[in-house]
C-alpha cells in the first residue's frame, strides 16, 4: 500500500502558516534542498489543497526562478488538488477532485505506485491526520520564533507518533515521524 507523506515546514514555536512569507527561503541549504528533491523524486504524485496548490503554481509556474532545483520535478509529478471551488488547474499535470477528500486519498493509497506526498498542513492535512490517512509527517524546523499565526497541532488533532528519522542540516532540523494508527486519539 502506498503512503501519504505530509511535508511540513514550521517555525521552533510550531507555527506552519505562510512560511514563504516567514522567509524559510533564508534558512535553506544546498543539502536540505537536495534532500527534499529526493523525497520529491521518491513519490509518485502530490496531493495538495486549493489554497497550497494556487501556492505553489504562483512561485514554481513561471520556470521556477524561486527554487530552480525543485521546479521541473514540481512541474511534472502528477497532482491531485483537492477543492470544492476551483473548476480549472493549469499549472503542472493537475486532477482536480471536487468529491470526498477522504474517499479519494484512501482509494489512492490502495492503488500500485510509489508514495503520496502532501505538502503543507491545512485543511486537507488536519482533515487525513483525523481519519488516519497519512502515515509520515516530515516536520522541517526552522530557527525562528513566528510569534503568530497558525499552530502545527491544534484541538482535536491528537496523534501518536513514533520518530524515525532526524536530519540535521546547516539551520534547519527535520524529524520524520510515523503515525502510529494503532493509538491514533478519534476523540469527537
């Protein structure tokens, strides 16, 4: 069965939203960089919501001066966008899916195939965390205090998770955790 990957960067007081506008840019390395076009290589298709994918058309659409080494691989790995507003998609190989979120990515991860990645944690990652489909959560923590904005885990996103990966970069730590469906919370 494939696995749903959720790719998350977070400042150190747990705040994921906006990062481009938090300036996470700044803080990257070449070696972080190629580790993550290798998570990016190493899936199949990305999931994203609307929000995320209007994101990310806007800074990899125009040939990806943003972060040149991702752009191309971006641009053509299959994605499944997620929204019950958008009717067209034209940046790179989108499947617009209007119906349950829920349904579809379960159907995914049965399907052949290498893993699923989502990038981001909105509305789409809180709504898969809480039916229990996604299995990693990559966590990217970036050397700032945000100070505001939107919390990582919020009320009703209970989880346990195993850690099974640390990677240290030039300023950036990345933890890779396992959810662990056996002892997820389903609290109402």
């Amino acid at each position: 069965m494939r696995k749903v990957i959720e790719y998350v960067l977070v400042s150190a007081d747990g705040v994921f939203e906006d990062p481009v506008g938090m300036g996470v840019g700044e803080y990257q390395d070449e070696a972080y960089l190629r580790d993550g076009l290798g998570l990016l290589n190493a899936c199949d298709a990305m999931l994203f919501g609307r929000r995320t994918y209007q994101a990310f058309a806007g800074l990899y659409g125009g040939g990806g001066a943003h972060k040149p080494m991702w752009a191309d691989r971006l641009t053509a790995i299959p994605k499944y966008v997620f929204s019950s507003s958008l009717v067209t998609a034209g940046w790179g190989n989108p499947t617009i899916i209007g119906g349950d979120a829920v349904a579809e990515v379960a159907r995914l991860k049965q399907q052949e195939g290498g893993n699923l990645l989502l990038m981001g944690h909105g509305l789409l990652g809180e709504t898969l965390l809480r039916e229990w489909l996604i299995d990693v959560i990559d966590l990217a923590i970036y050397p700032f205090m945000a100070g505001s904005g939107k919390q990582l885990f919020r009320e009703g996103q209970d989880a346990k998770l195993r850690l099974a990966a640390v990677k240290t970069f030039s300023k950036i730590v990345k933890l890779t955790y396992e959810t662990d469906v056996r002892t997820l919370d389903r609290r109402a």
